[in-house]
C-alpha cells in the first residue's frame, strides 16, 4: 500500500520499463484520448504530449469525433496545437499512446487508426478497460488517468511546469469531482500539491470547468429539471436534440446536468439521457454507492466506474430507461 504514488501501484515494473523503452526507440508517437473528451482524458493526452515534444519526438493526438471540436470548458488548456484532426492522423502509427479509453469503440474514428498500429499503450484508470492494446498501464485505484501520466512524465525523465500542471491538475480535478470522490486519497492530495507549487491559478481553473455557462445552458437545463422524475430510488431525465437547438447548444455543454440531478436526497441513482447530434442516446449513470452502475452499464455495451458510467442507446427514452431498470435490478 502506499505505493501508487511513488512506483506506480498496479503496473508492474516490466510494463513501465517496457512503455520506456517502446517511447525512447519511436521518432513519432500518435496520442489518442476517448471520444467526446473530459478534462482527464484530454488533460493527460496533453502533458504527455508536451514531455514528448520536449524529448525531441515527433507527437501528434487527437480524439475520434466526428464533429472534432474541443469541448468549451476544455479551451483554456494549453498545448492545442499539438491536436489534429482525426483524418489527419496517421493511418498506422509505429507507436500509440491512448489515455482515459476504456475499450475499443470508445477511440471513435481513430479506432482503425488503433487496429493498424504497431505498439499500442495503453493509460487508463477504467476498472473495466478491455486492454485492447499491446501494452497494458492501468491502474483501476488511480482516481485518474491524469495519476498515471505524472509517472509517465517522471520516469521519462520529464519535469513539470506550469503547462504541463495545468493539464494534469484539469483531470485530476475533474475525475475527483473538485476533491470530493472517495477516490480522493493522501496521493491525490500529495500530487495536487505537486502542481499547484507550478503556480497554477486553481481559481480560474474551477471557473473554466464548472462556473460558467452560455444562457442557453440554464434554458437547457430549466427543461431537463422540468421533466425530471422520481421512481423509487431513481431520479433521471432527459435532453433531446430540439431542447439544444433552440439555443445553440452544443452537446458538450450538458456535461454537468447530471451533478445537479444527482443530489437528489431520495435517489440512490440518478440517470441523464442526452441526445447526441446524431440522434444517439448518450446515458450518463451515477450511484451514490451501494448501486454499481459500472456494471449496469458495461451490460449494455459502455462502461466506467462503480459510481459514475455510461453508455450509448439507439432505442426510444421510454426503451432505453426500461432496459436500464431492468440492469439496475441486477446489480
Ligand atoms: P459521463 O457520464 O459521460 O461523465 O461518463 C461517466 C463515466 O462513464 C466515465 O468514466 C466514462 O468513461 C464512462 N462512459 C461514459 N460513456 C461511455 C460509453 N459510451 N462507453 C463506455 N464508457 C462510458
Ligand atoms: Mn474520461
Ligand atoms: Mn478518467
């Protein structure tokens, strides 16, 4: 115990070694985060990728979305230059490094890029990551992907700055929910404290992720609460595509609704269904902790945590919530 902060934890020695020694030989490395990105999945892509350049390699990353845009609350993080677009991204890299994915599918249109690779690493903190790479990073206990990439970045020999800071402390922030997630060890304190010594401003940090909002949020938000029902100890709602076009509301923008939901006192779940610009049911899942939603949600083809899970449906809301029910009764 104790050890995830100083050595690594869950990834055995032989596989940090083995990630070293794939970096240090490849000119060129192709960074790859999840579809849709959060602030770990994009935060840890980034740092690493600033360690790399400053190695001397040729880096490229990206994320698999069709409409490929950084979310909003994601602009402010530096190091955007280094992304390209998906149909930019090298057909078959030598070497890729995927962060915060927990399966396959979850890599969207870079997923073929994926299969063609030579070497793929795999960075992640998903208990349930399909290890679909060649080489396996993961360590379920770390509160974010963000954990592993600050041992990346030191057994590379790489050094922090204020950069490099911001992108980690954005998924260490964002996956601990502020610091508030039983996920919060000493560790994660520790690391904190490791980035903000960086002179970050953790002021403005919060305020980029979680203190502002376009209007057209609240009116968003004004029609998922509108709707939104108690069942027993389920609180869920939903946001269609119309909800969003009234405003101009980007699907990015719906990313904190579900934290409101899921106060409510009665609930022991609570659900979010969104409407992705493709007509798709993006459902976001959170227990307070006797419920695994995790599981509920790998059942249906997605994944995550105990706590906090997704997936995607193409059914009906009334379809989509019934097969939920019934998986929730399950676990
Ligand atoms: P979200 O509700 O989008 O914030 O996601 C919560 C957790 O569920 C995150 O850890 C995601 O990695 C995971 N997750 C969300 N959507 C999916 C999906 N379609 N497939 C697999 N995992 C997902
Ligand atoms: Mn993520
Ligand atoms: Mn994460």
């Amino acid at each position: 115990m104790g050890s995830r902060n100083g050595s690594g934890g869950a990834v055995p020695e032989s596989a940090w070694d083995r990630a070293l020694h794939l970096i240090r030989q490849s000119d060129e490395i192709a960074l790859a985060c999840h579809v849709t990105p959060d602030g770990d999945a994009l935060g840890s892509m980034l740092a690493v990728a600033f360690v790399l350049r400053s190695m001397g390699k040729r880096v490229v990353a990206s994320f698999g979305d069709r409409h490929f845009a950084v979310p909003r609350l994601l602009r402010f993080l530096p190091g955007q230059e280094m992304l390209v677009p998906p149909e930019d991204y090298p057909a078959a890299p030598e070497l890729m490094i995927t962060f915060d994915t927990s399966t396959f599918e979850r890599l969207g249109l870079l997923s073929d890029n994926t299969a063609r690779a030579r070497e793929v690493i795999v960075l992640d903190h998903h208990p349930s990551n399909a290890a679909f790479g060649t080489l396996a990073l993961i360590d379920a206990k770390a509160a974010a992907t963000a954990m592993l990439a600050e041992q990346l970045i030191y057994r590379l020999g790489g050094r922090l700055d204020r950069d490099i800071a911001t992108c980690l402390y954005a998924g260490l922030v964002t996956d601990t929910g502020s610091f508030r997630y039983p996920s919060t060890t000493p560790a994660v304190h520790q690391m904190a404290a490791r980035l903000v010594a960086m002179g970050l401003r953790t002021d403005e940090i919060a305020r980029e992720l979680w203190d502002r909002s376009p209007f057209g949020a609240l009116k968003v938000l004004a029609a998922a609460l509108d709707r939104v029902t108690l069942e027993g100890g389920l609180v869920w709602t939903y946001i269609t595509r119309v909800d969003r076009a009234a405003y101009g509301l980007p699907y990015a923008e719906l990313e904190g609704i579900i934290d409101i939901v899921r106060r409510t006192d009665e609930a022991e779940v609570a659900v979010v269904l969104k409407e992705d610009d493709q007509g798709a049911w993006q459902v976001s899942t959170r227990s307070k902790g006797t419920v695994d939603v995790g599981a509920a949600c790998a059942a249906l083809g997605g994944g995550g945590h105990h706590n906090a899970a997704g997936y995607t449906s193409h059914d009906s809301v009334e379809d989509t919530m019934a097969a939920l029910r019934r998986e929730l009764g399950k676990v």
